[in-house]
C-alpha cells in the first residue's frame, strides 16, 4: 500500500463500545480494525489530538491505546511523523507453478499488422491541443454529449474529408464514433431496422468486421478478393444488399480496388437498392503516389464511409467517424439510441489538432518514415528470407509474404512468439480454409534497427515449420 501523508484512515469505523475502560476498548478497537484489513499496512492512524475530539474523550485515551498498539507490534510510531500501521493479515503463500511448458519470453520485436508507430505519437502537440481546449472550452461543451459528436468536430472532419479524400461530406452527415467497429456496428443497425438482413465482407479480411457485422443482426456472406479487390461478380451472386469493402488498400492482401470495379461496386449497389460501406483503411499511406480518393464521392447516397485516428495517431484515443448517406441519417440515431460518442475533450482536441495543421503534419512524416521502413523490411526480407513472395501495394502498414505451400504458419507463428517476435498469420483473417501460405508482416510498431533482428528470428522460426500438419 502506498504510505503517504494523505492515507489517514478518518473514515474507518471504530466500534468502541462494550464494558471497560476507554483505552482498552479503543485499542480493541484498532486491534480489530487492523486485523480484518481495515486498516491496511502503512496506513497512516489519525492524529491523537483528532481521534480524541472526534470520539469526545481526553487525548490521554488514545496515546494509551496507541501505546498499547505500539508495543503489540501493530503500530510504529516515530518522532515528527505519523503513527502507522505496521501489521498485516496473514496471507495464503503463493501457489507454485503448474508444471509443463515454461513461460513464453517476453515479446522483443512486433511484426504483426494493425498498430502504426507508437513511440512516434505527437504527445507535445497533443498536449498543446488538450490544453488548448481546456482553456477555450464553454460552459455547454460539458453538458451530456451529442450522440452523433460535437459540432466543432463534425465541421472539421467534413471539411478534412472533402480536402484531403476527395469525399462529399458535410457536417450533418458526419458522426464521431469510437472506431471502425463501432461505426459499422452503428451502420449495421440501421441497415437492419431499413430491412436489410444480408451483409457482405471481404475474403480474406478482419475478423473484428465480420464479427461486427453479425452482432448487428445480419447475416454475413463472405466474397473473395483478387489483385484487383473485392471480385464484384461473386458479391452480385450473394443476397446482400451491402458490402464492407477497404477500397483504398484491402487488408490484409494489400490490394487497391481497381477503376473499373470501383464503378461496378457503385453500379451494384444501385441495381439491388442497397449500400457500399466504405473501410478507408490505411488510405492516408500510400508511397508511390497520391492516395487514392474515397469511393463515397462517386455516390454518397450509396456509399457510408467509415475511418478512424487509430492507424495514423493511436488506437488508445478511441477516436473515429462515420459519414452516411443523407436518408439514412435518421435511421442511425434511431436504431442507435443507446450509441455513445467519445469523450467531447478528446473530440475537441482532435478537432483543434486538425485546424492547427498537426495532423496534416504528422501524416507527412509517418509517410516518409513509413516508405523508408517498408523499404527496409521488403531488402531483408528477400536476403534472409528468399524463399518468401512478397505482396501488396506500396501503401498502408504491412505486406503479405507469401510462402511456400509445405510451410506450417501456424506452427512458424508459434515458434516465432517462443523466440520473442510476434507474427500474424494470413489464416487468422480467413473465414475458412484456403490455399496459400502467408504471414501478414506489420511494420508500423517496429524501429528501423529491429527489423533485421526481427527478420532473423522470423527465417529461424520457419525451419520448424516445414512440414504442415
């Protein structure tokens, strides 16, 4: 327990009554107190003077009782600081160790995908847009927030959105959520409550987006993606009147929706009276061009859009939004009565580091920091891991390396997490079993100087894995 000056334990009830002299009663009292853990150890007892004012008796009363303590071996008093508490109750010792395996290492290197550069996180602008808003925040900005985020934000997300993803946006028809999740988890229930009962999802993809998706009530059809992404012709064959689809960079196989699948998505959705949930994953990274604008601009009363601060500042700010076609915007608040949006501090932080200029700043960096580190990721992967095929646009924060098909991934990201790197296996984003061997490699999380480090445990881990089971 901390010991402080501040852990007097004022409020500890002290029953006091009973025959005897007040001393006595009083140290039984304590005594009590102490021993069923209601006055921890190290806590601190009151001040005699106090405890005999509040208990309205001399303070000669509680110096012999504390006396008394002292020489039990409950309390220590000592000259020009607190009386404490110097005794605890007995406690189980600790359960040894189960036999069997011994404890994985702990994890060294993290070449798993889903987590951008952590240690490059802007705290002193952060700060600077926290303290910003704490100083300029009304009044009415503390009340019960708006479900659909406030105001401030919403503004400035659509104008964002509109400069820097080419989308067709405006502040009534942006809704800050906590996530991708939450706003697809938000945009599946008011599909549902409009009649529409079947989803479609990208294959491979996040499982977290299916799972999403069912939660909603819908029933969730899986359809394939190829080179050129999600294969419209397979989606055209299921029942679903929407699709989740990641336009501008598919995970996890990297692809990027082509022109004329993007045209034919738009024209499916017309055609079954239905609704393209756009996932604008990773689409602020992209190194060998521009990024790609959003599909919601092709056809915003068809399109819901869907992004998130977690892949280009932190997934700890829980900060994300959700722009819908304009007929469904009552739909949304409807079927969502009990949604919650994130805490309207955070909301306007995030708006005035935007306003300010800082994100556009902090995407900058990451994006040359991004490409230098995929750089140096795909020259060690083809020196130490030559057997592997590596895969993906140059966008976003992972690649696909594809291995031979005797490998055991599964086996390889076992034996890998044994040796301290942590790895995703291609198996883990697909609804069922596929051909094709891969791991999806993260690199936003990862310093320069650990990825050849982390790519030698990767070629050592795969030796074990060379037969499938």
């Amino acid at each position: 327990m901390t010991v402080s000056q501040t852990n007097f334990a004022w409020a500890t009830l002290l029953e006091v009554g009973g025959r005897g002299r007040l001393h006595d009663r009083l140290a039984r009292a304590l005594r009590a107190a102490i021993r069923d853990g209601r006055l921890a150890e190290g806590a601190a007892v009151p001040p005699s003077r106090a405890l005999a004012e509040d208990l309205g008796c001399s303070r000669w009363v509680v110096t012999e009782a504390y006396g008394q303590l002292v020489a039990e071996g409950y309390l220590t008093a000592r000259v020009g600081s607190a009386t404490r508490v110097s005794w605890s109750p007995v406690t189980e010792p600790p359960r040894p160790r189960a036999q069997g395996a011994p404890p994985r290492p702990p994890i060294r290197y993290d070449l798993a995908p889903g987590l951008p550069d952590l240690r490059a996180f802007p705290r002193r602008r952060w700060a600077d847009a926290v303290r910003a808003v704490i100083g300029s925040a009304v009044h009415y900005d503390l009340d019960i927030p708006d479900p659909a985020g406030h105001p401030a934000l919403r503004t400035t997300l659509a104008e964002y959105l509109r400069r820097s993803r080419g989308a067709d946006a405006d502040a009534t028809s942006v809704f800050v959520c906590a996530g991708v999740t939450d706003g697809l988890v938000r945009t599946c229930r008011a599909l549902h409550a409009q009649g529409i009962g079947d989803v479609a999802v990208e294959h491979p993809g996040w499982p977290r987006l299916r799972a999403a998706a069912a939660s909603a009530g819908l029933r969730v059809h899986p359809v394939p993606v190829d080179h050129d992404g999600l294969q419209v012709d397979d989606l055209a064959r299921t029942p679903a009147r929407a699709v989740v689809v990641g336009a501008a960079h598919q995970f996890p196989t990297g692809t990027v929706l082509s022109p004329a699948r993007r045209a034919q998505l738009v024209r499916w959705a017309r055609e079954v009276d239905g609704f393209v949930i756009e996932d604008d994953y990773d689409a602020e990274f992209r190194y060998d061009h521009h990024p790609v604008a959003v599909m919601q601009g092709m056809d915003p009363g068809r399109v819901f859009l869907l992004g998130t601060v977690s892949k280009t500042l932190s997934p700890a700010l829980g900060l994300g939004w959700l722009v819908a076609p304009a007929a469904t915007l009552t739909a949304l608040r409807t079927a969502n009565p009990v949604a919650v949006a994130p805490p309207v501090l955070d909301q306007l932080a995030l708006s005035t580091f935007i306003d300010r200029g800082w994100y556009d700043a902090h995407l900058r960096a990451a994006r040359r920091r991004f490409r230098t580190r995929r750089d140096l990721l795909l020259d060690t992967l083809a020196a130490e891991v030559p057997q592997g095929r590596p895969a993906g646009t140059a966008a976003g924060l992972h690649v696909l390396l594809h291995l031979p098909e005797d490998t055991d991934t599964r086996r390889t990201v076992q034996a890998a997490a044994s040796a301290g790197l942590r790895l995703a296996d291609l198996d883990d984003y697909r609804a069922g079993e596929s051909p094709g061997r891969a791991l999806v490699l993260g690199y936003g999380n990862i310093g320069d100087t650990e990825i050849p480090a982390a790519v030698a445990l990767l070629r050592h881990s795969l030796r074990p894995a060379a037969t499938r089971r």
